[in-house]
C-alpha cells in the first residue's frame, strides 16, 4: 500500500467576505503526479499558497506522513520538505544560471575550510550543464550568463531545473509550462515523470488537461473554493474532466452547440 505523504483535512481560508477555501479536502500519496486543476478563481492558488506558507490557513488541519504539522510561513513548508516553483518563478537575476541552480549548495573545493571554502567553478558549470540537458532545454546557455538575460521561458526552466535537482518530499508545480516552448515543455513533463519513478510526490497545477494526461496519476477539481470531484487518470478522460471543472455536461453543449 502507497505510504500516505500529505493531508489536508477541511482547510478554510477566507479573505474578508470571500471563502477562497471551503473545507478543502485531499490526500497525496508517495511517487504519484497529482494534477489539481479548476477555472479561474476555483481556489487552486489559494490552495497550494496555504500548502507553501504564504497563506497561513484559517481552519482545518495539515498532515505530514500521519503527523499533524503547522505552516505559517514559507520556512515552515521548506523544513518539512514542500518545494513550490510559482508561476512568478523566485531567482536572483543578478546572479548566473549555474549559482542561481546550486544556490546554497555549490561544490566547493576544501571543505574543510567549511564557510571560507572556495566554489569549485569547475565543477559547479559542469552540473549545471548536465542539469540543463537532463530537463530538455537543449538550446546552449552560458551558465555564466546572468540569470536577468534569459527570457520568461527560460527563467521558469531554470526554476523548475533546481526543484527538482534538489527534489523535496512534495514539490508543487504551479503552471510550469507557462511560457515554456515545445521542447521545453516536453523536457519538463518527462522530468516529472522521472521524479515520479524517485519516489517522489507532484502536486501539478495546470490549465492544460493534454498535459494532466501525459503526467500525471490522478485529477482532483476544484470549484468555487471547494474540491468538487477526483477522477484516476486511467478510469477518465478529456471531456469528462473539462465537464467537471466547467460545472457542466460538456458533451451536451457540444451537441447543443453543433444542432443550432
């Protein structure tokens, strides 16, 4: 039996008058692809936003391996090993590609100097090639480059590249495509698929449902603040999914649609 890696019971969060989040409700499991998808203002932000910290949660509890946890801050979701890359990708633009991978973690040469210890150039432009190579972006990057001259697409690649080099317990993927050309899309579903076969859990945001089918395990909706259904990738399909999130038989209004 898949060992159990997050839960969230009736997690509530509201801003004034509004319920972004009605007794939200979801298990992620250990080496599954999570797709959690919904229109906009379904309340998916808000949701993984309350999963990272940056929305501490008004009501319900949040589990970890069965242990009730508290995250009221970023810190908080990083020390019990949830990762989220946001849409609005966090890197430092002033440093290069290759820092900007290994932050925090550059090889170093004389480790035993500890803090003093200098970066092993070397070594630190090597992985970072490889690790550009091994999700998809092909195109030659100078891992010297500074981080404030790659485009958009290229930014979010960077972004995702280091989540998953350092891959957490739960890493949340929020819209990861964005931006993001063919082949950088394809590199970034494979290498999804491969953190899947680690052992490791994604929970993936997506407005794209070819997507959701190329990755992930299972679908959970989500609709006006409340988690409406969850469908197993193997058991549904395109239509039944997009009928689900519009809160409507899709189906009909295509046939409705095609006799008028």
């Amino acid at each position: 039996m898949t060992a159990e890696v997050l839960r969230l019971e009736r997690i509530r969060k509201s801003f004034g008058s509004v319920n972004a989040l009605k007794n939200a409700s979801m298990t992620l499991k250990e080496g599954e692809v999570v797709a959690l998808v919904g229109d906009n203002g379904a309340g998916k932000s808000t949701l993984i936003k309350a999963i990272s910290g940056v929305h501490p949660i008004d009501g319900g509890e949040i589990f970890m391996h069965g242990r009730k946890v508290a995250i009221t801050s970023a810190r908080d979701a990083i020390d019990l090993g949830i990762e989220t890359i946001h849409q609005d990708t966090s890197l430092a633009p002033d440093l290069s590609i290759a820092r900007n991978l290994f932050l925090g973690r550059e090889p170093v040469k004389l480790s035993f100097l500890g803090v003093l210890a200098p970066l092993d150039f070397t070594e630190l432009r090597s992985s970072a090639s490889a690790l550009l190579k091994r999700v998809g972006i092909s195109k030659k990057l100078d891992a010297d480059a500074t981080v404030n001259t790659l485009s958009g697409g290229e930014r979010q690649s960077i972004a995702i590249s280091r989540a998953m080099q350092f891959a957490a317990k739960v890493i949340i993927l929020d819209e990861p495509t964005n931006n993001l050309g063919v082949e950088e899309t394809h590199g970034v579903l494979r290498f999804v698929k491969e953190v899947r076969a680690a052992g490791h859990t994604v929970l993936f945001i997506t407005h794209n449902i070819h997507h959701v089918f190329e990755v992930a395990d299972r679908i959970i909706v989500m609709r006006r603040g409340e988690i409406v259904a969850e469908r197993t990738v193997a058991d549904t399909d395109l239509l039944t999914v997009e009928s689900l999130i519009m809160g409507a038989d899709m189906s009909k209004l295509l046939r409705d649609k095609q006799v008028h």
